[in-house]
C-alpha cells in the first residue's frame, strides 16, 4: 500500500476530456490498496478570467474579496473531477483547502501554510475514496478564504502529502521534467533525473516556472520527495529530493534560468548614515514586496548612496508607492524605474571550490554582445540583469558554454 499525493496544474484539467484523461490515468496506475489524493488547479485560463473580471468591477480590488473570488476557480475543477471519477466507479470526494484543513497566515494572494490538520482527508481516504483538494487555497484561523499565489497549486500538494507522509509527491505538468533550461527557447536543453531541494529552489526562485518555490522548500522541510512529470507521456520525470542517489554529476552547473517578471528600482541620493537601508527594506517587508538583487554604491553627491533592487514587477506599484513616501520622509533625491530587464541565472552546488564559473558565465554573454547591468550571488547560484529583448539569446548563449553537448548549434 502506498499513500500517493498527486498534483494537475490548469493546463491539464482545461477540458472535461482532460479531466476524463487524468482519472483514466490515475486509476490505470493506482494499485487496489492505494491511497490517493488529487489536488487541481482552476481549469485552462479561468484564473485569468476571474482577474479580467475583478478588473472591470473594481481596478483596485481588496486583496481579500479577490482571493474570495479566484479560490471559486478550483472548486469547479474539484467537483467535476469528483464526478469523473464517480461515473467510472471508483468513489471519490472533493475539499476545499478549508476543507482539507489547511491552514495560512492571513497575507491574502500570497498566503503561506502554516499547518495542514489532514484529519478529514485521512478519513476519506480510509473509506476508499480517492480525494480530490482545491489546490492554491487554504484557510486563515479567522475563518477567511485566502491564495497562495501563482503556482500555489504545488505548495498545496506538497503540504498535504507533508501532512499524510505520503511516499511520493508527483507534480504532473506540461513538460516532462525539469530540464537545464527552458526547452521553449532552448531546444537541446537536458531533462535532469534528479537534482537536489537546494538547486530546484534556487532555480525555482529565478524564474524556473515549473515549481514553485515555497512548494521546493516545504518538501525540503519535510522530507517529502517531489517528482516533476508530464500529464500528456508516460514517461519518467524528475526526482526532487535532499541528496542525488544515481545520475552522475556531469556538470558543475544544473540549469539557466530565467525570469522577465522584473522591474529594477533605485533610490538615488539617500543618506549615507545608519539604519537608511533598514528603513526601506522594513517598508517594503511591511507592504508584502519580495526584493531580490540588492546593491548600494556611492553617489555622485558626497555623503549619500545610491539603492538599487529589483522586485516582480506584479509588485512594481506597491514598492513605488513605498519609496515615495519613504522619499518625503527621509528624504531622498529621487526613484528611478526601469522595466526592460530580465533576470538569467545559472544555478549548480558544484560551483562552489570550482574557478571560472563567473567568468565563464559573463564570458558567454559578452560573446553574444550582451550588456550587463547588475550582478548578484549566492553559494550556488550567480544572476544578471540584461535588457529584456537579449533574455532569449543570453540564455542560449550561456547554455551553450556550460552544457556544450546539449547547446543548441
């Protein structure tokens, strides 16, 4: 018997002949004494639909009311799964994230999970039933409906098989794993049979689409071992998991990721003196802004420095309106925007003790006649920002310097 957590993201459950495909699927695999939970995202593009909706009632919708409104997205998707699975035979139930007893902070439309009380859901699952739960979605100890945020379909999988200690979470997507860079716009690149929670985060966080990150370090918290595999062929995906168990480590580097979500501020002109930069970065913690790529340098003017970071740029307005009035308060002399950048990245443990990795990164892109205009790192991981229209050729470029077999020529 083996209790398995398996996640359907939009793409997968976009038709009622996608939805009859995947219970076809699930119970072909399923063994008699199996235990199995679905968890869905909102079927195709109804997501979007609801957010184009929430806009022509009221531009600047309150968070709550808008995360009342996208959670609907899944319920359709959980009662009608449900109902597939009913009319081949096999009995089945639905529950909401309230329902399956997860549990958030109350930071609505990027919630995070604080605890699954998987009790009902254990039950179902005693009884026969395979168990289909709204992914995105959970409940705030107050009682309010709140979202994860984009992608939090994964986190929800994760969590729930955290909290039934299921011997394996499958991540069914449009793709067949998680490869060494996009495949969309880099043809040859490699799938990986494993890679390590530390490297799937880091690409995951720069831009990797294909988990997302809270999903990568909830499974890592709890030992849940993920794997990225594909709704469309049955055929091996990718093993998330703490340490690499058989793939040879080919390469120092894992992947090239890359992100166009990005927006790049600067506060020009702040004072060069204590708790400045505290100041703004407490602000834009307050406001619920993630902030990524962080440099300070000395200003033309004397005794003052320049900040630069960047932010998604679906937080864009609330980390300007944070900096204006930080700006009044301060002050400073002024913010500067620019949104035509992209963010690449490579990622891989065993750039550490191994020389050249920087240079050969920046290397590539200067070979394919890409400016660079900042540069961040971490133990595992270096990242530039590049002109937005250069994000397709300085992925390819640096792919093909560090995975030269597999590099599209």
């Amino acid at each position: 018997m083996a209790i398995l957590v398996k996640k359907f993201g939009g793409s997968s459950v976009a038709t009622p002949e996608k939805i009859h495909g995947i219970v076809d699927r699930v119970l072909k695999e399923k063994q008699p004494e199996d235990k199995v939970v679905i968890v869905v995202s909102a079927m195709g593009d109804s997501t979007d639909d609801l957010l184009t909706l929430a806009g022509r009632v009221n531009p600047d919708m309150p968070k709550r009311e808008l995360d009342m409104l996208l959670a609907t997205g899944e319920q359709v998707t959980i009662a009608l799964m449900a109902g597939a699975f009913c009319a081949k035979g096999q009995p089945a139930v639905s529950f909401t994230g309230a329902q399956a007893g997860i549990k958030t902070n109350d930071k609505y439309s990027k919630a995070s999970i604080i605890d699954v009380e998987a009790g009902r859901v254990k039950q179902a699952l005693d009884e026969g039933k395979v168990v289909i739960v709204a992914g995105f979605q959970g409940i705030t100890e107050g009682g309010d409906i709140t979202t994860l945020g984009r992608g939090g379909s994964d986190t929800t999988a994760v969590a729930v098989a955290a909290g039934l200690k299921a011997d394996m979470c499958d991540i069914y997507t449009d793709v067949d794993g998680v490869y060494t860079a996009d495949p969309r716009i880099v043809p040859n690149a490699k799938k990986l049979d494993e890679i390590t929670f530390a490297e799937m985060l880091e690409l995951a966080r720069l831009g990797a689409g294909v988990m997302q990150p809270r999903a990568v370090e909830y499974g890592e918290h709890n030992g849940v071992a993920i794997h990225v595999r594909s709704t469309f062929h049955e055929v091996p995906g990718t093993i998330i998991r703490g340490e690499y168990t058989v793939q040879e480590k080919k390469f120092v580097i894992r992947g090239v990721a890359h992100d166009t979500n990005v927006a790049k501020l600067a506060a020009r002109g702040v004072p060069d003196e204590p708790g400045v930069a505290y100041k703004i970065f407490a602000a834009l913690a307050d406001a619920n802004v993630d902030v990524d790529m962080i440099v300070q340098s000395a200003s033309v003017q004397q005794n003052k420095n320049d900040i630069l970071f960047t932010v998604a740029k679906t937080d864009m307005a609330e980390a300007l309106g944070v900096l204006e009035k930080l700006k009044a308060e301060m002050p400073f002399d002024k913010v500067d925007l620019e949104v035509n950048v992209a963010k690449v990245s490579i990622v891989g443990a065993g750039m550490l003790g191994s020389p050249g990795i920087a240079a050969g990164m920046f290397g590539a892109l200067a070979g394919a006649g890409i400016n660079i205009g900042v540069i961040s790192t971490s133990e595992i991981s270096i990242s530039c920002l590049v002109p937005a229209e250069d994000v397709t050729k300085a992925v390819n470029a640096i792919h093909a310097h560090f995975f030269p077999q597999e590099a599209e020529h």
